[in-house]
C-alpha cells in the first residue's frame, strides 16, 4: 500500500515537469502598426499614429454604411438628437378636467396627507392652478365638481358656475402663489383647511413722507357746538321681498316668491310680515319706516342734519348667480341714494361702497388685473349717483370713479372725510393674489397720503369705509389690516373711524405701536361699527346717530335706536300703525355712570379704554354690550363665560392681527 501510493506521487510529479516546459508566456508586447487587415478600407489613414483610425462600417442588415462623422471623435454628437424620446399624448380640456378632478380625490385619500389638511388643500390647488392655466373654461366646472365631491354646499352650481363664483377663482387660482402664502391664506379661509398665516412684518421705510410731529401740534379747542350726524349702515333693501312668503325657509334668502320650507313644501308655515322678518333681509315698507322715523327721534325733522354717514351694503343678500344681479344693484342703489337724499339733503350724506354692493359679490380686483375692467362701471355709476345726489365735489367724483370708489372731502368746517373701500380686506378673493403684499391695490397709500395732506392743512379727520379692520379678526385679511395702522396719525389728525359690515352695534379701540400695550394713555383712536337697517340674522333694525364738537369733530355722545322685530307680525292687515322705533340707549349713560368724565369731555379711545377696564371689574357692563350688539333682540342669546372676556378682547382689537394674536 504504502508503495503504491509513493509511485503515484512520482508521476504526478513527472507530468508537471512535463506541462512547465509548454505554458503561455507571462508578457505579450503589441506590434505598434495598427492591424490595417481588420477593416477593408477607412475614412483616414489607420497608418497614422497623431489621430485614431477611421474604419468604413457597414450595418449587415440595412446594408447602409455608417457616416463619416460617427468614427471621428471631432464631429461625433455630443447629445442625442436622433432617437425618439416620446412624450405623453396631448389631453383634450375634459381629459384634463377628469384627470384634476382624479388628482384632486387622490390627494384627499392619500395617507401621506392623512391628518394634514392644509396640505390636503395646497396641493389640490395647485392642481387646480394648472388646470386653469391649460384650460381656463374648465376651471368653473372643476371647482363645481370639488365642491360636490366635498359635499361642501347643496347649490353647487350656484356658487360656482361660471355664472357665479367659478369664473373668478379661476383667475384667482391661475394667478395666486397657491403653493405658498396665498394657497395658505386661501385655505385657511376656505372651512380653516389651514390655520391663518401670520402677519407679514411691516416694513415701513419709506411708507411716511414725514415723522411724526414731536410734541405733536396743540389740540384743537372745543368749541361748546354740538353737531348731529347720522350714521346708517347695512340697509340690504330686498327688491325680490314678497309679503305672506315663507319666513323660515329651507333656502337662501327667505322672504321670496320662491322660498319654502321643506317640511311644508307647498304651503307657508310662517308668512313674512310687510315689515320685515328676522331671517330675510329689507323690504321697502321697512327702510321707508325708518326714514320717516329718524327725522322725529333725532330732533331733526326742521333743522336736518348737519351731514350724515352711510356705510354701506345696498343691496340683498343674494347668492352669485341670481337673475340679473347687476340690475339688481343698480335698481338698489338708486333707490336707497335718492332715499337718503329725499329724507336727510340737502345736507351731504358721505357714503362709502360694502363688499355687496359689488357685481359678483364680494370682489375686487386689483387694477393690475384684467378682470378690473369689468368693475369700471359699478365705480362710475356709484360715483355718478353722489354726483347727482350734490353729495360729492366734481374733483371727488373723478377720483372715486377710477379709484374703488374711494374719495376725500375737505369741508370748510375743518373735517376732513376720508372714504376707502375695505372690501380689499374681507374675504375678497382677489385679495388672495399677491396677499402677502398689504397693499395690493393702492387704497391704503391714498389713506397715507390723504391723512399726510390733512396733517399739513390742520384738519381733522374722519375716516368712513365698510368692513372692519379688527373686532374679533374674522372679517378681515390681516395684512391689509396690519397696515393699516392709525399710531402715525393719531391722535391729533384722525378724530373718529367708522365702519358698518357686521349688522351689529359693536365698537373697537386702536393702540400706539399697533397694541404691544394697552392702557388709557396707549388709546389713540376709536372705530364705530354701525348697526344695520336689515333685520339679518336674528337682529332687530336700527341706526345711531352722533354728538360731535364743531371744532375738534370728537363725538360727545351717540344714540342708538331701534325697531323689535318681533312685533311686526301684529302690523299686517292694518294701516293705522307702522313699526316704532325708540331710543336703545346713549353711550355715556351706559357705560360711563362709574367713570371720572367731564360732561363735555370726548368719548374718545381714552375713555373707550376706561370702560373695558370697568367691564373687567363688572361683567354686567359686558353683558349690556351684548344685549346692545344685537340691538335687544328677542332672538339673541346671553353672553356669559368665555364671552365675557372674548368681548372685551374684541373691543380692544383695532385690526385683525391683534384679535387673531391675543383673543
């Protein structure tokens, strides 16, 4: 055994000796010639060693030789421009439509967005962005499809056809940063998808021609005159009103041929009395009622009113796609105007534009968008009609006409009236383009410039407009608001602020360094909120009117009075009484019994403050506030809890950033 195995490992060694002797070398050295025999001919010479060789190449199958320029690295492309790079096929605009529309379901499915509504909604719209843009008559229908989609709204198709809202936020959605601040803005006001941005940080280098005065020029000295203004607001006249219709209606608005309840389809439950109803908006009987009562409750029936103020919304309420809207609007505004000017002239009534007496509700462009065209003749029509009225001189006229209806008027008392129209702040959806600009549309440096004048001439300002810049911060956008900012002016330039848009008797106070701190030496300026003349919703009507020094224009006292709603049912089928309107109350007897006031002292911001400070001390105050916001409606309910220092919050709040921050 042992042998056998030593005679195979002598073989083996053998054989390996044998195969050592014919194994491949271990280095190879390539002739330096280029193998010229490979290829049968070239497009240079292969010889040549300063450049590479250019063999003839012929493709087997097509039989086609390949071209010069493919073997010479000089002229070889550099990208590829020949083969095909195929692209999607073209989509039809309904194609397009369904494919948002799928997107848009996709995105609110998707669980990477679950829980995050906000994004939920930026990225829809920026679906919808570029639908518009590629398809713009298709926008109308997408925002009609979401809505059903939703189930935000039963009428659809009346908010957003094309005949209603749709056509606008087409534009608005082609034309806004959607992705960033405006889709936020834009959403947060759309059922709070997302919470409100914040504030954009004023920077006002350059927004005054001039610092404020230090010291700050002596106040003007009463001078012991009292004037009577009346201030009305919000009167919605209903030209579509119909006595005996239904009253609580399963529709919007009530009051109408066309209303009904759907628990009584076909016969009305609660018939609408001639004078008015809690859940419609004014018939004529009612606004013709209170015209006739203002001059005998204000003492003014022989001397008249030194002027008065109207600050705004003529028309119903009425939903975008109502028949003729425009008419309609032009019908109301003719008919309240020469109203007004019948019962209250020859005295000037100041009057300023609301976000519904715009044709479609509630929207202003910006003159550097195409849609301001559209726009142009509301504002002449409007500003023609204060023309006609001998409300407005000629040089106001002009201005108001071509500028959103806004004007100044240098009395010769001394008052200066300053008109803008707020609507730029509300829920106006071209507000939305460029919304973290506070000034898109120029109103507010016509404000500036318009105050700077009155500060130069010493006049004393009043400032009219329709939405409110603060209370509670639901009403405005909050960069407009931000700068609108009264420290620069105040207190020796604007007396008084005035505006209407909430229907109820409510009141604001604005504080130096846009309100880092509240006390009764930071309170420069007072904003009145007027009550409506529409009972809508669950309010009774009313009016104020205003005390006010000759001199200084500080208003020394205001009257409020009302008509209770509630009992106008009891007027129908009769003619011997009509509604009675009677005194609410006087501001300083309601609020001032436990302040330190001269009896011919302003209720200025000063004392505005002093009274919410009592407010906090007793909260009967507040609660008489409330009672007054709805000017003593039977319908109203109670302010208690949280209310109570919600209310003293809104009071204290001149513009939206300030409520949104700290109530």
């Amino acid at each position: 055994m042992l042998l056998s195995t030593f005679l195979t490992l002598l073989s083996c060694r053998a054989a390996l000796a044998a195969s050592s002797s014919s194994a491949p070398p271990s280095a190879y050295t390539v002739p330096g010639a280029f193998p010229t025999s490979v290829y049968g001919s070239y497009w240079n010479d292969p010889t040549a060693t300063s450049a590479q060789p250019q063999p003839v190449i012929t493709d087997p199958v097509t039989n086609t030789i390949f071209p010069e320029n493919l073997t010479n690295p000089e002229t070889f492309p550099k990208n590829d421009t020949v083969d095909l790079h195929p692209l999607p096929l073209t989509s039809n605009s309904s194609e397009l439509l369904n494919t948002a529309i799928a997107q848009i379901a996709a995105i609110a499915t998707n669980p990477a967005f679950e829980g995050n509504k906000c994004a939920q909604c930026q990225a829809s719209l920026e679906v919808a962005k570029f639908l518009v843009m590629a398809a713009p008559e298709q926008g109308p229908l997408l925002a009609e499809a979401a809505c059903e989609y939703f189930n935000y709204s039963d009428t659809c198709y009346d908010e957003y056809s094309v005949l209603a809202l749709g056509s606008m936020f087409s534009q608005v959605v082609a034309l806004a940063n959607v992705g960033g601040y405006d889709g936020q803005n834009l959403c947060s006001r759309f059922d709070d998808l997302c919470p409100i941005p914040p504030a954009v940080p004023l920077n006002m280098t350059g927004w005054f021609a001039k610092p404020k005065p230090n010291p700050l020029p002596p106040p003007k000295q009463p001078s012991g005159e009292r004037l009577k203004v009346l201030h009305v607001s919000d009167i919605h006249i209903d030209p579509r009103y119909a006595t005996g219709a239904e009253v609580n209606c399963s529709q919007y608005l009530c009051c109408r041929d066309n209303a009904y309840s759907d628990n009584s389809p076909d016969q009305v439950l609660f018939p609408a009395p001639r004078y008015g109803a809690y859940y419609c908006d004014t018939p004529l009987e009612l606004m013709l009622a209170a015209m006739e009562a203002i001059p005998e409750l204000t003492g003014t029936a022989d001397t008249g009113f030194n002027f008065s103020l109207f600050t705004g919304d003529l028309t119903a309420h009425d939903t975008d796609n109502q028949y003729s809207r425009y008419v309609v609007l032009l019908l109301s505004v003719v008919i309240v105007y020469n109203l007004l000017k019948k019962y209250f002239g020859p005295p000037p009534v100041y009057a300023t534009v609301g976000n519904h007496d715009t044709y479609v509700h509630p929207l202003l462009p910006s003159c550097y968008h195409d849609s301001e065209r559209h726009f142009h003749r509301l504002y002449e029509h409007i500003s023609s009609m204060w023309s006609y009225e001998g409300w407005l001189p000629e040089e106001s006229v002009q201005y108001a006409s071509t500028h959103y209806a806004a004007y100044s008027v240098q009395r010769p008392d001394g008052l200066r009236i300053i008109s803008i129209d707020t609507d730029i702040c509300e829920d106006n959806y071209f507000g939305y383009i460029d919304s973290e600009d506070p000034d898109p549309f120029g109103v507010l440096r016509f404000l500036t410039d318009e105050l700077q004048a009155a500060e130069d001439a010493g006049d004393r300002v009043w400032i009219i407009g329709h939405v409110l810049a603060g209370w509670d911060g639901s009403a405005a956008q909050s960069n407009p608001t931000n700068l609108c900012n009264v420290d620069r002016f105040s207190p020796h330039v604007i007396a008084n602020i005035f505006w209407g848009h909430t229907h109820q008797d409510q009141l604001s106070i604005f504080y130096a360094n846009n309100g880092t701190a509240m006390n009764a030496d930071t309170a420069l300026a007072v904003s009145w909120i007027g009550p409506s003349i529409t009972p809508l919703t669950n309010l009774n009507s009313g009016f104020r009117m205003y005390e006010v020094d000759s001199a200084t224009f500080d208003v020394l006292d205001s009257y409020t009075w009302i008509s209770p709603v509630n009992e106008f049912p009891a007027l129908d089928n009769q003619t011997e009484y009509g509604p009675t309107y009677q005194l609410e109350y006087s501001a300083r007897e309601a609020y001032g019994q436990n302040i330190t006031w001269g009896a011919n002292d302003p209720l200025n911001a000063t004392w505005w403050h002093l009274v919410t400070e009592q407010m906090e001390y007793n909260s009967s105050l507040v609660e008489l506030f409330y009672i007054h916001e709805s000017k003593s409606s039977a319908a109203s309910s109670k302010c208690t809890g949280s209310c109570i220092n919600d209310t003293i919050c809104y009071i204290r709040s001149g513009s939206a950033p300030v409520a949104l921050q700290n109530c």
